[in-house]
C-alpha cells in the first residue's frame, strides 16, 4: 500500500466537501457505464428475435433478485468497512471484509445452485412458452452457474468503496463492460451460441473483474484492509453488521420492484398506449437517478468514516452537502427532461396518445425526482452510521403505503383521471421526505452520530 492510499482518511478529513466528490463522481460514471452496457447488451439480444428477448425479461426477475442481495450485501460490507476505516481499525477492516467475502460466497453458491434446481420448473411459471422457454433456460444455466463470481466480485468492491477508494471499482468496471460489449457479438454471432453467448460473455467479463480485484488485493497490496483465510470463519458480531444493513436494502429492492408491478397494473387500467408512455416517460427516471445514486453512494461511505473517527460535525455537514447536491442534480436533470420531454419520450414511443401520456407523466416528475433524492440520499447516510430499517421504511412509505396504494384508490375507488396516479409518486416522494427528517434529525442531530 502506498502512501498516498495510506493518507486517504486523513485528506477526507482536511477536505470534507472535495471528498464527497472523490467519491462520488467515479461512482456516477460506474453507474452510468452500467446502464448503458444493460441497453446494449438488449439490443444484441433482441437481434436474436422476440422469443430471445422475452426469454431475457422472464428471466430478469430472478437476475433481479440476485442484483438485490448483491446489492444489499454491498451496502452492509461497506458501511462497517467504513466505520472501521474511520477508526483506522486496520484488524477489525480485515475481520469484517473476510467476514464479508465469506458470507458473499456462500449466499452466491447457495441461490445459483437453487435458481438451476429449480429453473426447469419455474420458467413457464414466470410465463414463458415455445421456444422463449429453451431461450429462457439457455440464457438463465450459464448466468446461475457462475453466479459465486458475482457475490465475490461485490465482496472485494464493496471494502474498496468501505475505505474511500471509488476510482478503482470505477476502472476494473470500466475494463469488464468493454470485454463484454466486445465479446456479445462474438459469442452470439460468429461462435453461433445465441442468447448463450450473451450469459457467458458476461461470466468472461465478471471473471476479468474478479482478477483485476484479486490482483490489487493480493499481488498490488493497495487495500487497506486484508483478506486471510483465518478471518473468513463467521462471527456473529461482524454478520449483524453487514446483515443489519444489507437485509433491509435487499427487501427496499425489492419492494420497489413490487411497486413497479403494482403500478403498471393500476396504469392498465387505462389501456396500453397509457402504459406504453408511462414506460417511455419512465425510463427517463433511470438516468435522472444515476448522479443521485452516487452522491448517495458517496455520503454513504463518507458518513461511516467520519462517524468511526467520532467527528460528528463532519457526519452532520456531509449530509446537508448531499442533500444539497443530490436535490439540486434533480430538480436541475427534471426540469432539462421536461423542456424536451416531446423528443425524450418520442425517442421511445411513436404513437401520438402513448407520447401525451408519457409527457404528461414527466411533467409531475418533475416535482418527484427532488424529493426522491431526499429520500434515497438520507436512506444511504443512515446505513453508512449502520443504520439499515430507516431506509426500508422510506422506501416502503414513498412506493408502496403511499405510491402504490395511493394511485389503487385514486383510480379504483374514486375513478380519478390518471393525473391522480403522478400526483400520487409526489404525494410519496413528499412522505418520504417527511419521514427521511425525521429519522436523520434522531440520528444526527439528537443524538450523536460518532
């Protein structure tokens, strides 16, 4: 390890406001570099025909379960990294990034081998039929067969981004999306594998990833912390840790992919053209997030630090600076989204019904991606401080008990015009904000955050 990578918690210390940068910025490019990888990686799909990109979305629901436990998991392991950092508790870094690895390997094991066990038989209850369902499980053995390398590829990430080191993820990710841009066509079309090719383009490209990070942590030595096969046996004190932060992100994802159903069903209730502009308007949202995602990402990490180094002014300023940032990233990307929503949603959608729907729904969102950003930015401080239930329950609040439910009765029991479905993600937006102050305010504020 250098010297310079020795001093990082101390230049966060001296430059609190700059840190939130360092941090954040490599992560809204890691973001951005995977959003755009997942629509291209769907067009080589959908080259292979309607059956081949069905078979891709029945099985994007279990992928999307594995993306939430990786999720969860990468949240829990880097807020205790973190907090040891903060400390500059170098055996407890190690314990806990061991710690972590272990249980990532473990679960990975554990839900490929379960999803292979049971994918015959839960293809066609995910609505697959003819060909997709040979596509489906083409597509689905190679990805849940390799699945440990996704759990361990986010086990060594997860510490780097625990001690304050963004960059590196940002680049080995970088490294890995052009492999596997490079190696679809290939796969898929010159070696004849089809949608097969895409699942082990993907396996190629998580195996460099995992080598890259293998090779900073064991050969390079740039990692503070220590990976050693006697600290890999679990300990109860350092699971609670990563598990108290990591089960509740896992369920906030998925809830958020049950409020997604919930709503797409209420949206039907006003044909197709509404859905299809509610999608167009909707994948708009995507991108409006990504700089929000990793300012909260950022503060996450950063909030950890200066909590384990008992700097509670530190903790209390980095959150209003991504409050500050993350609100007006938001409201600044809404308004530029709505000034040319027309061209925005007609880059999805032709016909002129779905294009009003869909510019109706961005003129409303608007108002709901600042207080989304509240939202999701006080959530990840929360679980920086080790704190993981807040972030459930202002997910839970903004889409289901107040989103979802809200546009159920709006539409259902008082035949409400659609409007009433947009009014209801602010009038979510607008309740997680409330709750997210609230919570902050006893964390932060009322207590010390140290």
């Amino acid at each position: 390890m250098s010297s310079t990578e020795g001093t990082r918690l101390d230049r966060f210390l001296a430059h609190p406001h700059r840190a939130l940068w360092t941090m954040s910025a490599p992560m809204m490019v890691g973001f951005t570099v995977h959003a755009l990888y997942a629509i291209v990686d769907t067009i080589y799909i959908g080259r292979l025909g309607a059956d081949a990109l069905a078979a891709a979305g029945y099985i994007g629901g279990l992928f999307f379960t594995s993306i939430a436990l990786t999720n969860g998991l990468s949240a829990g392991i880097t807020a205790a990294v973190a907090r040891a950092c903060g400390a500059r508790d170098r055996s407890l870094q190690s314990d806990i990034a061991s710690n972590g690895l272990s249980l990532c390997l473990c679960i990975g094991f554990l839900f490929g081998a379960l999803c292979l066990w049971s994918g015959p038989r839960i293809i066609p209850l995910l609505g697959a039929e003819g060909e997709s369902v040979r596509y489906a499980w083409d597509y689905m053995a190679p990805l849940f067969a390799g699945m440990p390398l996704f759990f361990a590829t986010t086990a060594i990430r997860s510490v780097l981004n625990g001690e304050g080191d963004s960059r590196t993820p940002m680049i080995i990710l970088l490294i890995s999306t052009v492999v596997n841009l490079v190696l679809d066509p290939v796969f898929m079309f010159a070696m004849g594998q089809g949608i097969a090719g895409a699942a082990h383009a993907t396996l190629v490209a998580q195996a460099v990833a995992l080598g890259a990070l293998l090779y900073v942590a064991f050969v390079r030595r740039r990692m503070e912390s220590s990976f050693r096969w006697s600290r890999m046996r679990f300990r109860r004190p350092l699971l609670s840790a990563i598990v108290g932060v990591g089960l509740p992100t896992t369920a906030g994802h998925l809830v958020m992919a049950l409020g997604m159903v919930l709503t797409n069903r209420v949206i039907a209730f006003f044909g197709q053209e509404a859905v299809a502009g509610y999608v167009a308007g909707s994948r708009v949202d995507m991108f409006v997030s990504l700089p929000i995602m990793g300012i909260a990402a950022g503060a996450m990490t950063l909030v950890g630090m200066y909590g384990g180094a008992n700097r509670p002014d530190l903790v209390r300023a980095t959150t209003l600076n991504a409050w500050r940032w993350a609100v007006l990233s938001a409201l600044g990307l809404g308004v530029l989204v709505y000034a040319f929503s027309d061209a925005v949603v007609g880059f999805f959608v032709q016909e002129e019904g779905a294009r009003a729907i869909g510019r109706q729904y961005l003129g409303y969102a608007v108002f709901a991606y600042p207080l989304m950003a509240f939202g999701m930015t006080s959530g990840r401080i929360l679980q920086g401080l080790g704190h993981g239930m807040p972030s459930l329950v202002i997910t839970s609040a903004r889409v289901l008990f107040i989103g979802a439910a809200g546009a159920y009765g709006a539409v259902y029991l008082l035949d409400a015009p659609i409007a009433a479905v947009w009014i209801s993600f602010v009038a979510g937006g607008a309740g997680a904000v409330v709750l997210s102050f609230l919570w902050v305010r006893r964390h932060l504020w009322r207590r010390s955050p140290a």
